[in-house]
C-alpha cells in the first residue's frame, strides 16, 4: 500500500528583516484575530522570501533504524518520517522556531511532593539502624555499607547528620580490631594468597577507608561548627563531631589515624575559651596519657600539644600545660633526663641491678628439650600478643621526656603570665627526673625569674602586653623555691652529696625576706578555687575564676612546702645551720601573732618539728641567761646570717599561750616542751 504524503501547511506569518523598513512586512505576531486579518494585505512575502539567506543541500542522514521483514518475506529498509523535518524548515522560514519551545518550557513541572522533616528524620534512623545491624552482625559480608552510612550524612538536615555521625562511632568502635591495620605494598598485592585472605584484605582496606573518610567529616566539622549554628534545641554539629573523637580516641587509641584526632583535639585547646568542649578534650587527653601502656600515644599527643602551644606563642590555658601532670612516665620512668639529652644506666649499674646466679639444677635430656621448646613457644606468644618491650617502652617514655622539658624551659624564658605557676609546679614534679646538666640553666631562669618579681619589670612588661592576665608574685616566688629545693631532693642522696655543689643561698635569703609581707597578706588561706568576693574599695578588679585541678594550693601551703625544704630537708636534716633556724624559728612565731587561725596552727606545728630536731641549736632563745650573741636583733635585715638572732629571746610564745584557738594554744606547749626536753 502506498504511502499517503502528508500535507504541508503554510503559515502565512513572514520572517523578519533586518535590512527592509518594518512599515513594508509586518512581523509581529499578533494574538487577536482581527488585526490579523487587516494586516495579512500588506505583507510582501516574495521580498521576504527572497532576502532570506539559501540553505545548502543538506546532506543525506544515515540510517540508524534496523531493517524490517515485511509478511511477503521481503527486508525492507525503514525510513524516518520528515514530518517533522518539513515543519521545522516551515517554522524557520516563518522565523517563530522558538515560540513552541519556549511555551514547552514555560508550562509547570510537575515536582514531587515533600517528605515532611520528621518523616525524613524517622526514615533516616530506620535505614540507619538497618545497615548498622548488617554491619554488626557480618560486617565482612557488608563492607559497601561504611559508604552508604556516610552517604546519609551527606544531607542538609543538622539532625540526621547528628544521627549519622553518632551511628558511625557506634559502629567503628565495635568493628575497629584490637590491632593497626598496614597499608598493602606492591609485593603484597601480587602475592597469590588464599579465597579467605583476600576477603579479609578486602574488609581492612574498606574499613580504613571508610574511617579515614569519617575522620575527614569530623576534622571539617569542628573547625567550621560553632555553638550558634545549631538549629534545633541540642547540641551543635561541631560539640557533636568534637565528641565523637574524644569517644574514638579513648577507645581505639591504637588503630590508624590517632594523629588526626589529636589535631581535631589540639585545635580546640588552643583557644582560650574554656567551654564544655574544651573540658571534654583535656580530659581526654588526661586520660589517654593514663591509659597509655606502651608509650606511643602519648609521644604523639605531646608532640601535637607542644607543636600546638609554639605555634600559638604559648597563648594557652594553664590547664592545657598541667595535663603534662598525668603521664605515666612520672612513676615509670627511671632515667634522668634534659632538653637534648637522656642519662642511661651504664653496663656497671645493670651488671650490680641483675641478682646473683643460681646454682646450676641438672636437668636431664628430655626437660631440657622440653624447657627449650616451651621457651619458643613464649617467645611466639609474646610477638602474638603484640606486647612492647620495656626497652621500647622506655626509650617512647625518653623522647617524651625530653619535649616536655623543651616546652617548660622555653615558656621559663619567655615568662608568659599566665603559664609560671604550672610550669614551675611541673619542674617541681619532675625534679626526680632532671639530668644533673640541666640544672645550672632552670636555676639560672628561676633567679632570672625571682630577680624580675622583686624589680617589678614583669608587672610592667605584663600591663603592656596582656590587660587581662594577672600574675601573682608572691605565689610564683615560692614554686621557684620549691622548685630549686625540690631538684635537689629529687636526686639519689650517695649521688647528690658526692657530685652535686648547689648554692640554693639566694632562694633561702628571698624566702626569709618575704616573711612578714606573707603574714600580712589577706589572701593567704585562700586558693584558685576559693570564692573571692570584690574589694569594696576597687571595683575594677575581677574575680579569678578557673577549673584548675593541679595548681590549686593556697599560699600557707606553699609557704609550708618551703620552710621545710630550708629548715627540715630529706638530705642531711641535722646540717642545717644554727643561725639559719634561730633566724627563722623568731621570724615565723612573729609572723604567726598576725596570721589567720588555721596559718597559725600550721606555723606552729612546723615549728614543733623544727623544735624536736633542732632541739640544742636553737634552745637559747627560750632562756635570757644562755644568750650567745652581742648586739641587737635586727628583725628586717635582708641577710639571714646579719639578723644577729641568738641577741633576742623569743617573747612571742607568751601571747601564743593566750591565743583564742585550743589548737594553737597546744601547739605552743608542744614546742616549749621539745625545748625542755620533757618528751
């Protein structure tokens, strides 16, 4: 049958012209029917028709449909029909070739209807909930489904990316190994293995992928999250993903990526705000150095802290420097270290350590072979569990040793305000593990550093430089002098009185100067933590307020802790001059008549040691007739030695006698008792 051509119709609406006057051809299409009509006289279409540019032959197209069997058994070749072809070509000559296009794209697109927010969020916690199951129950079988939980989180909803972020956690933290997954080299990739290594091989590689990628979100997130850009009524994407390392880093500090996450830690503490965040990650850090068996996390989270404070100028919060505090190098370790250098025990030491060889038990043949044998078996155990040796253990403990000396003789010579007090308390903590080499130079920075305080250079050096911080003087010199006492304490006492000559005169002649300024102080009972109310006086002046943990002794304390380096030391206690506790004994019952109640008790308490082991040296100065010294007593001599105390007796135990405190009163009679000798 044949085919039936189609007919053309014509539009009689004429193309534009760019070169012709509009008034000769009419081209705007106009809607109503009327004007149509008395216009369609004056069109010149053979004018139009001829300006408009000639076409050339148009190529033939190529066939593209596949050939037919027709019922006569023929193969027929289909072509395209040129309906559309010709209509084209009719709507360009007409020139309106856009005006059905443009009336397809004006009509309305049909969109889907919305998923409200609470459905959208009930449907995430199902297929959340859903591919944690697959992934607890086998996740070998499953390992596409760490992408498709890190997909989810991919949305603009704060809450399901919450909801992700802690799915994730949850699973990793279950799925994670108790071991470090390596990267595959090379060589191993093409070493034929067996069905079952390869999928295990498998599984690790898309396990660290996935967790390498979830470390990403999270390190992206704490930087940009803030506290104000969460939309519902919890907390915020960034707390979120600070948590969620904080909870990594706790319980799987062995596997891949750690150093990330102490990035995403160390980041948070640089700022000076402290928030719950900024706890949150100080006592993570706390608690990975006290859970830390082997050394290596903590070398890694020292490392990050101490990069992080040089980097900020040791702008830090002193609670950041006191987590320093918490190592367990501070218990375990037994070498002496400095900056640059670790004092190892020599061959000597070791051989004299080691105990004393057993007598030889004879064994026969066969309980040798066995011995040997279940030793091979041990050793093979051992490197199983993947256990660290000491030796490993000791030299991690050595470099971490050394960078946490770096960072406190550097802030040391800085003088940063804010970060003495927790410094000179840290080298008073660490003094048992200072090489004897680096002691000249921390004696150096704490006279240095007691010098400045006395001039008053640091107070105007700290008003230039920080407005906010204030230092406390008073409090600073006296961890100066513990700490210089407690360097020489630390040492073994064969070792320290053979090798080391120390003169500690300076730190002892400042304390004895500094008495009466203490007694007078009214701050002296009263810690960081202590309520402060504000001076009535001074409206100005702020309220310290702080979460420290550490460096929270009052004054009194630390006034104690010195007082009996000087006058009770472990080392030699009975070698202590007689003119240097005779000064200080009538220094501090003067000072005591001025001193809250519970100073006084712990004055006098201190005193009755003193008493008990000095008895002798000092028993002149209960009885006027045994006076040994001519001359008047100079109370406010800056030298201990030109006070001339044996010129004076001690007057003040009969005002003590009658002090309102039972406590003191009993401690008073406890003292003139030791001088007596009636014990």
């Amino acid at each position: 049958m044949a085919r039936v051509p189609a007919v053309k119709r014509r539009k009689l609406t004429p193309p534009t012209t760019d070169g012709e006057d509009s008034s000769s051809s009419t081209l705007e299409a106009v809607p109503d029917t009327n004007d149509f009509f008395s216009q369609a006289a004056s069109w010149n279409l053979e004018q139009d028709y001829e300006t408009k540019p000639r076409k050339g032959k148009k190529k033939e197209k190529e066939i593209t449909r596949l050939p037919i069997k027709t019922s006569d058994g023929l193969i027929q070749q289909v072509e395209a029909s040129e309906e559309k072809e010709e209509e084209e070509s009719d709507l360009e000559w007409l020139g309106v070739e856009g005006s059905e296009p443009e009336e397809e794209e004006k009509k309305p697109i049909k969109e889907e209807p919305k998923i409200p927010v609470r459905q959208q969020i009930l449907q995430a916690k199902e297929e959340l909930a859903r591919i944690a199951l697959m992934l607890n129950e086998d996740p070998e079988e499953n390992t596409g489904a760490f992408k498709a939980l890190a997909q989810i989180g991919q949305t603009k909803n704060t809450t399901i990316k919450k909801l992700a972020l802690a799915t994730q956690l949850a699973v990793f933290k279950d799925v994670i190994p108790g071991y470090r997954i390596r990267p595959l080299s090379d060589e191993d990739m093409e070493t034929k293995v067996s069905k079952e290594v390869r999928k295990l091989r498998a599984y690790e590689q898309a396990l660290v992928g996935g967790y390498q990628t979830y470390i990403k979100d999270l390190a992206k997130l704490a930087q940009s999250g803030k506290a104000s850009d969460s939309k519902d009524a919890g907390p915020s994407l960034g707390s979120v993903a600070i948590s969620c390392a904080c909870a990594l880093l706790v319980a799987v500090p062995h596997f891949n990526f750690r150093g990330e996450l102490l990035k995403i830690l160390a980041g948070k503490l640089s700022t000076r705000k402290v928030d719950d965040d900024f706890t949150k990650c100080r006592d993570t850090i706390e608690a990975v150095f006290q859970n830390d068996e082997d050394g290596t996390p903590s070398l890694d989270a020292v490392s990050i802290l101490t990069k992080m404070m040089k980097g900020r100028g040791y702008r830090v919060d002193e609670s950041v420097l006191n987590t320093f505090l918490h190592l367990r190098l501070l218990s375990e370790f037994s070498w002496k270290a400095s900056m640059n250098h670790i004092d190892k025990p020599s061959k000597e030491d070791e051989i004299r350590e080691k105990a004393p060889k057993q007598k030889k038990v004879f064994r026969t043949k066969k309980e040798r072979k066995l011995m040997k044998e279940r030793k091979v078996i041990e050793k093979e155990m051992v490197q199983a569990e993947a256990t660290v040796s000491h030796e490993d253990r000791d030299r991690m403990q050595a470099e971490t040793l050394k960078l946490v000396f770096v960072t406190y003789f550097r802030i040391l010579k800085l003088r940063s305000p804010n970060l003495m007090g927790a410094v000179l308390e840290g080298l008073a903590r660490y003094a048992h593990l200072i090489n004897q080499d680096f002691f000249g130079d921390i004696l150096e920075a704490l006279k240095d550093l007691i010098g400045h305080a006395e001039t008053g250079d640091d107070v105007e050096m700290e008003e230039e430089t920080d407005e906010e911080t204030k230092r406390n003087l008073t409090r600073e010199a006296l961890l100066c002098i513990i700490t210089a006492f407690a360097l020489l304490e630390g040492q073994d006492a064969h070792k320290a009185q053979a090798t080391l000559s120390l003169d500690l005169s300076f730190f002892i002649t400042h304390l004895y100067r500094t008495l009466y300024a203490l007694c007078l102080n009214p701050d002296i009972e009263l810690s960081a933590k202590s309520l402060h109310l504000p001076d009535p006086n001074n409206p100005s002046t702020s309220i310290p307020t702080t979460n420290n943990k550490i460096n929270i002794q009052t004054t009194t304390v630390l006034l104690l802790r010195s007082l009996s380096s000087v006058l009770t030391p472990q080392l030699a206690a009975r070698a202590v001059p007689p003119l240097r506790i005779a000064a200080f004994t009538k220094q501090l019952l003067t000072s005591s008549l001025h001193m809250p109640e519970k100073s006084c008790l712990a004055i006098t308490g201190l005193l009755s040691k003193v008493t008990k082991t000095h008895e002798k040296k000092i028993a002149a100065l209960w009885n006027t007739e045994e006076r040994r010294g001519d001359g008047t007593f100079d109370p406010l001599s800056e030298e201990v030695e030109g006070s001339n105390p044996f010129a004076v007796t001690i007057w003040e135990g009969e005002l003590l006698r009658k002090h309102f405190s039972p406590s003191v009163r009993d401690g008073v009679k406890i003292m003139e008792k030791n001088i007596l000798g009636l014990r």
